[in-house]
C-alpha cells in the first residue's frame, strides 16, 4: 500500500488513478475534490467495505487529472474507464454507455 502523505494531491476536480503492482490501472474514479476524495481511501481501512479493502491493499502508486469541472471529471472518468477496462470499475466498462447531457428549459 502506498503512502498518501508523500502526494502534493489539489483541492479540484479531476479523476484519479490507482495502479498495482504491475502498472495496471485498478481503479478510475472523478471527483469535485480530489485531495478530499482520494484520502477517504486511506484514512479507516477498517470502516471501508471488503471490496473496497481489497482495491485498496492492492494500490501500488496512483496518478490524478485536473479537469475544470465535474462535468469534465465525469466525461474523462468514461474515457479512461473504456481504454482501461479497470477490474474495480463495475460500471462504464462495457461499450454500450454513450454520453450526453439533458438540457430542460
């Protein structure tokens, strides 16, 4: 497991990616903060749900991207979960997600 202390991790939004021993990517996840968002994994090992647990024990280094906004976080986490196929992602990973936005006026 790594140490999270040793990441300078900004307070915006952007998507974050965990990797294993082997450089393959884990997990791809968005978040509004991602100081605050990637920390939560690290904190209470003891109070994270078993999967989560296992993802967890198995992060080797991470990396994250800064993006303007959540809607850019949430596009950019579609991406990279469809190049990747993360075996944490349960959703997304399948090719019949397409993007788009409502707009109601």
């Amino acid at each position: 497991m790594i140490n999270i202390e040793q990441y300078e991790i900004p307070d915006s939004p952007g998507v974050y990616i965990f990797r294993n021993l082997k450089n393959r990517v884990i997990y791809v996840g968005k978040a509004i903060n991602l100081k605050n968002r990637v920390k939560s994994y690290f904190q209470r090992f003891e109070a994270l749900a078993p999967k989560t647990q296992a993802l967890v024990e198995k992060i080797e280094k991470f990396e994250f991207i800064k993006v303007e906004n959540e809607i850019e976080a949430l596009l950019l986490e579609a991406d990279l979960i469809k190049r990747y196929k993360p075996p944490y992602n349960i959703s997304l990973k399948d090719d019949k997600f397409y993007k788009y936005i409502k707009i109601e006026s």
